[in-house]
C-alpha cells in the first residue's frame, strides 16, 4: 500500500505539518488508500529512501517521491483519475500560486503558530526545532511570534480568497481539486495547533468547512491540540 512518511507532534495523532496536508488531502482526493507514517523532526532514517529530510514523502511500491507539489504531479501521472493539477500549463500556474501562497500566507501563521508548534512537538525535537528556526528566520522563536501582527498579515493576505469564493463553492471551481489542496494545507496546520485565524461564517471558512467535511467523511474527526 502507498507510504505517506509525515510529521507528528508528541502526540502522533496531531499531523500538523501544512505540506503533509497537502498530500492527505489529495490521497483522499483521489481515493487512494495509503498508511500514514508520521515521525518526530528528528527521526531522519526513514527518510534516507528519498535522499532528503523533509516531509512529506511517499512510497508508492519503488517509487519514492518528496515535496508536496511534486508529489501532486507524481499523482496525477500514475493516477490520472480526478486530476489534481492537470496539464503542464495548470501545473506551472499552481507552482507559482504555490509560490505567492507560500510567503504571504504561510509567513502570517508562522507568526501565530509558532509557540503552538513548540508545545505540541515532542521534547526530543524542541533543542532541534528551535536551532533549526533560529537559524532561518535570524531571530529567537520568541522575538519572531507575534501574534496580532500575524492575524492582521493573514486577514490581508486571505482577502482575495475570500472574494473568489463569493463567487463559487471551491478555488479550483465548483469542485475541490490542487489548488484549494495546496492553499487548505495551511489552514488545516492552524486547525491541528488549535487555532482558525479566518473569520467564522466567512466565505472562506465556509470553504475550508466544506473541505475538512469530506476529509472526516473519509478518515474521521481530524485531531486538534487542545
Ligand atoms: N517544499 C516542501 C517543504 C517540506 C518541508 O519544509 N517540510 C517540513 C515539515 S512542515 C519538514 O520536513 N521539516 C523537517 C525539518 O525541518 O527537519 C514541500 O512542499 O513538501
């Protein structure tokens, strides 16, 4: 059966990795059974198959193939049922949507997230987690969390989904397909961490809804830290 190598907190039933989302997402998507492997920021051995040490990773028989996006297309390649992202034009479209999505909607949460992800992770990470996001963002883990300046970044720059779901019930139309998954990654990473930094009874919490719905329809309730 398909391998989905994730990542877990100290509880491994919080997923909350956005780009590990992603690929639930659209294994459920595409009605493929898969075994979720989740593992701690530290356990890097299983992932020696893919040469790299980020999540997401799947193993599909001898295909190994890591990062989300690429995965996607992996996906639809080998499964071309209920496209993800479609031809190479759509494809290229949604790496750059990705892209935009990426620093303005993921630097926000990161913002809020931030101290969550410290709680929820397991103590065998938090020396790890913490040199690591040091290091890249040039700051301390405290210095770097805000979380009205992350609210209020994230309201802007949520603003145009909001609009193009006045106007139909998902991004990628009227029915769910790779953009809404590769956008609603990172609201299911604040939902798993306890938090909804969209408005309640918008049109985009609507949308998002609609989504975690059909995933628990699939797998049961999504677990949230408290
Ligand atoms: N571009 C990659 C990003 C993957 C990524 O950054 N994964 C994080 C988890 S959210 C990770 O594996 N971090 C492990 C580490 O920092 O050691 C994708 O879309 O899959």
């Amino acid at each position: 059966m398909l391998e989905l190598f994730e990542l877990r907190g100290a509880d491994s039933e919080i997923l909350f990795s956005p780009y590990c989302w992603r690929v639930r997402l659209a294994l459920a998507h595409k009605g493929l059974p898969f075994k979720g492997n989740p593992l701690r920021f530290t356990d890097k051995e299983p992932l020696a198959c893919s040469g790299q040490g980020l999540v997401p990773v799947i193993r599909d028989g001898e295909k190994v193939v890591n990062d989300s996006v690429a995965i996607f297309q992996y996906l639809d390649a080998t499964y071309p049922e209920k496209t993800l992202l479609g031809d190479s034009l759509a494809a290229n479209r949604a790496r750059l949507l990705e892209k935009l999505i990426f620093t303005a909607v993921r630097m926000p949460l990161l913002k809020i997230l931030v101290p969550r992800v410290f709680v929820a992770i397991d103590n065998a990470d938090k020396d790890y987690f913490r040199s690591s996001r040091e290091k890249a963002l040039g700051m301390s883990l405290e210095a770097f969390a805000d979380r009205q300046a992350g609210l209020d970044a994230f309201v802007s720059a949520v603003a145009p989904l909001e609009a193009w779901l006045q106007t139909q019930e998902y991004l990628d139309g009227e029915q769910p397909a790779g953009t809404d998954y590769l956008v609603a990654g990172l609201f299911f990473w604040a939902w798993c961490l306890g938090e909804q930094p969209w408005t309640p009874g918008s049109a985009v919490d609507a949308w998002f809804q609609r989504i975690l719905k059909q995933y628990e329809a699939q797998f049961g309730a999504v677990k949230r830290a408290a």
